[in-house]
C-alpha cells in the first residue's frame, strides 16, 4: 500500500490509486477487533508495532486519508480510540506493549 500510494503520488496513474484503494478495502474489512489479528506462520498474534502490526497499518491508512473520502474521518477516530486504549502512560509519556493482548513480557514500543 506504502508503495501504490507513493506511485499514485508521483505519477497520477489510476491504477496505483486503485490498488491502494482495493488493498484499503480489504484492510479495513479485516479489522473485526481492536488490533488485526496477524496469522505469521500458523500463530494468531495482535502486534503493535510497525513490523506486522497495527502501527504499519494505521500509518498507510492515515498517510491515504485523502483517498478514504466519508470514510476517513472514522478510520482515524477508530485508530486514535486504539492508540489511547492500548497506551501505557508514565510521567506523561506514553508507550505501547509489543502485543496487544498481553500485558506482560518485552519492553514497550515508542
């Protein structure tokens, strides 16, 4: 999506607004929970991060705001409600758990 939005930026084409608009589509027909549930090598995990988690995520859907049209501003409501559920605040900073669903174990992520 990173890319087709890039492409689309730099070119015009329809097609990578498309591509990223399809895989958009998917993405957020996938989000049936808090975080998605990523399936890496037969185990479900709720990651934060940017590897294969929600961070990645809900930074292509926010960097193509533009493109969700009436839809944008509840995906962004939706990603901010998660980012502050999920938020672990200490002296006024805040982090988030590597996993979403376990509390404990590795240090936070910025």
């Amino acid at each position: 999506m990173v890319a087709a939005l890039e492409l689309w930026r730099r070119t015009g084409e329809e097609r990578w607004r498309d591509a990223w608009l399809d895989s958009a589509d998917w993405l957020l027909g996938e989000w049936h929970e808090r975080v998605w549930v990523q399936d890496l090598y037969g185990e479900k995990r709720r990651h934060t991060g940017a590897g294969h988690g929600f961070a990645s995520n809900a930074f292509v859907l926010l960097a193509g705001r533009d493109l969700l049209g009436d839809g944008a501003n509840e995906v962004t409501s939706r990603i901010r409600d998660v980012l502050r559920d999920l938020a672990v605040e200490q002296d006024g900073v805040a982090q988030w758990l590597p996993l979403a669903d376990v509390a404990t174990g590795r240090r936070p992520v910025q």
